[in-house]
C-alpha cells in the first residue's frame, strides 16, 4: 500500500458568471499541476461559474434563475471538455461546478474525474447555507450521501466535502465512517491565515475535525476574490501548507505513514475503539425532513 501522494492544489482565480474564461483557467492549473508531478489535483467549489452571489434580497429570484440556466447536465458540453483533459493529462482531480439534475434539481456538486476520461464519483453538497439552499431561498437542493474513492495508484481512500461541510462534525464522522483517510474540499469563502489567527475560525473548526477523526483534509479555494489561502492539514490538526491569495497550483506531499500509524491502534490517541453509539443514539435529533426535496 503506497504511503504518500503528490497532492496539487489548485488555486484558480475566477469571474463571475465567466463561465469559458474560467474554465480554461481551471485547465491550464491542471496542466500545471500535471507538469509539477502531481498525482491528484483539487480545484475551487462552483469553479465554471466563478461561485456568483446574489447583489441583494431583491436580486434572489433574477440569481437563482441564472444559476439555473449555466446548470450543466454530467454529459454536458464542458463536463466532456474536462473528461477529456483527465485522459489527455493521465490526471485524477476534483472539480467544482452547477450540475443540472435528471430530476430538474441543481446541485453544488464536485466530481472526480479520472485519468480513463470517466466520472468516479459524484458528491452534492450535503450543508447548504440559506442563501444557497432550496430549503430556504437558494438555488441549490441539497445532497443525501457521503461516499468514498480511491486516488489512483496510491490507494488512498478518499472523500468529498464542498465548504460548509467542512464546519460540520457529522461530516466528519461520516468520513471516517466510511474510513477515508484523505478528503478534498472545494470552496469559495474567504479563509484566515492559519499560523496568525488564534481566534475561533472556519480554518480551525476544520483543523480540530481533522484531528478528531485523524484524517487529512485539503481546502482548495479561488484566487484573489475568495483571498485564496487554501491549505492542506493532516491528522493531528497541523497546518502542513497554506497558499497565498493569488493565483497558482502547489504541489505538496501527503504522507500517510502518520495516519495509518493512528489508525492502527483503535485504542490510541483518538480512541476509536471506545466509542459507544448506543449511547449516542439516543440523544442524535432526527434530522429536519425536507418537503421540496
């Protein structure tokens, strides 16, 4: 079992609702990133259509509407542009985008793309924010599944979160439920600097899920209007890389050796094997039925 991998962000600056600009800025990162040796790639939430937000109240139903019309179906035009490039670079990666359902749903999804030029794994952000959710005055319906992949050749188990997950511990817990080892986070939201910020943050709610639950986790955001700062932290909740705010790709290794050393000793640090959901159970609130979903 391979214990490491040469991870590239991805850190892509975008326009809203630019949607042919941004997405050969997303192909030329990811070329980069294939130039630079890496081995799996991850790239900003919503990166096609640069993550716009509503101007004001007043301007929700004229957004959502738009948000609608760039939606992209799994066999659209540019999702085969993208399939394409993973075959042509022999890349796997992460991509952002608005998918357009099946069902007419839309979704805030991120896919892997494969180097064999296929989808492997479609993730629907699960946590939507009210101004993103159809729960509330949103465009996007949420999604019902956690679920895991492999990253080619390093025989990482591998999972998605798309921003907001990343503050929530169920999502964690799910992850590590399903025993992934390394998750990729698209995002589009301002971050902090970690080695300077010592007050409650985004950044170190992620950093104390990470170790809770001794897995990485790679936040990957937009360039220069989302401030960048995407990192990567590793299971004992250090900060192994943070980006600046511009435009660029790094290249860094994860190394696994730590993680499965953790993992390994059910009793150890984190203590995995005294947990008690029987317990837990009884105090876990039935979760809100959604009628428009």
């Amino acid at each position: 079992m391979a214990e490491s991998f040469q991870l590239a962000m991805c850190q892509v600056e975008t326009e809203e609702w630019a949607l042919d600009d941004n997405l050969a800025r997303a192909i030329a990162a990811l070329r980069e990133a294939k130039n630079k040796g890496a081995d799996f790639a991850v790239c900003p939430e919503c990166v096609i259509h640069g993550y716009p937000a509503a101007k004001s109240s007043d301007a929700r139903e004229e957004h959502s509407q738009r948000v609608k019309e760039i939606a992209e179906p799994l066999d659209g035009e540019r999702i085969g542009t993208l399939k394409m490039l993973a075959k042509d670079i022999e890349l796997d990666f992460v991509l952002g985008f608005v998918e357009r359902g099946n069902n007419g749903n839309v979704y805030n999804t991120a896919a892997v793309f494969s180097k064999l030029g296929e989808i492997t794994n479609i993730y629907r952000k699960v946590h939507c924010r009210p101004f993103e959710s159809t729960w509330f005055w949103g465009s996007f319906t949420p999604g019902k599944t956690f679920s895991t992949y492999t990253i080619a050749q390093s025989e990482v188990t591998a999972g998605t979160f798309i921003c907001f997950d990343r503050e929530r511990p169920e999502s964690f817990l799910s992850m590590r439920h399903l025993s992934a080892e390394f998750i990729a986070c698209p995002l589009a939201t301002n971050t902090v600097n970690i080695n300077e910020h010592t007050a409650h943050s985004n950044e170190s709610l992620t950093q104390a899920m990470a170790a809770c639950t001794e897995s990485f986790i790679a936040v990957v955001n937009h360039a220069k209007r989302f401030n960048g700062g995407s990192f990567l932290v590793g299971p004992t909740g250090e900060c192994i890389h943070q980006m600046d705010a511009d435009p660029g790709v790094a290249i860094v290794e994860v190394d696994l050796t730590e993680l499965r050393e953790l993992r390994a000793n059910s009793f150890g640090w984190r203590g995995y094997g005294f947990a008690r959901p029987e317990i837990y159970q009884q105090y876990i609130p039935e979760q809100i039925d959604n009628k428009n979903d």
